[in-house]
C-alpha cells in the first residue's frame, strides 16, 4: 500500500487548500483524485496537481518543519561541544 502522506503534506506546505486524495487504483495515477476546500482557486489546483502527477513515491521527503528540527538539534550539539570543550560527533 502507497503511503500517500508524503505528497498530501507537500501540498499542503505549498500553500494549497486541500481536505484529502483518493487513490483509485494504486499503480494508475489517472484514478487519484484530489478533493480541495472550496476556497482552492483555479491556480492552487493546477499546481497541485502537477505535483501529483510529478511526485516520486519513493523519494524520501523532509519537510520544513524536520530540516528546522535537524537545523535546531545541530545547534544545540555545537553549543553542547563548546560548553564542554569535547567534540560528541560520535554520539550523533
């Protein structure tokens, strides 16, 4: 079974008003659909459904939110490494 998170989310982050997908038939991308808000216009459909029809399902996505995550646990690292003069690469 696809995991069809990925893409939703991506949408999403793009700033399209979307409720859900519906997968029709797993390996024919013709039977997904994409349900929007109501309030989605015409240019946000059209986008989004480029991204539908380009996304690679086994490409591995970071979202914002984990690259912010990542960026933040880096720092705190760096900032452990100078408090204690040791270096906890290893650790990671």
């Amino acid at each position: 079974m696809i995991d069809i998170l990925p893409i939703f989310k991506l949408i999403q982050n793009a700033g399209i008003l979307v409720e859900s997908l519906v997968v029709g038939k797993e390996e024919d991308r013709s039977t997904w659909r994409i349900v929007f808000a109501k309030d989605a216009t015409k240019e946000q459909r059209t986008q989004a459904q480029k991204m539908l029809d380009t996304w690679d399902s086994t490409e591995k996505v970071v979202t914002k939110t984990q690259e912010d995550r990542i960026s933040e646990l880096e720092s705190r690292v760096l900032k452990l490494e100078e408090i204690t003069g040791t270096t906890n690469k290893e650790a990671i």
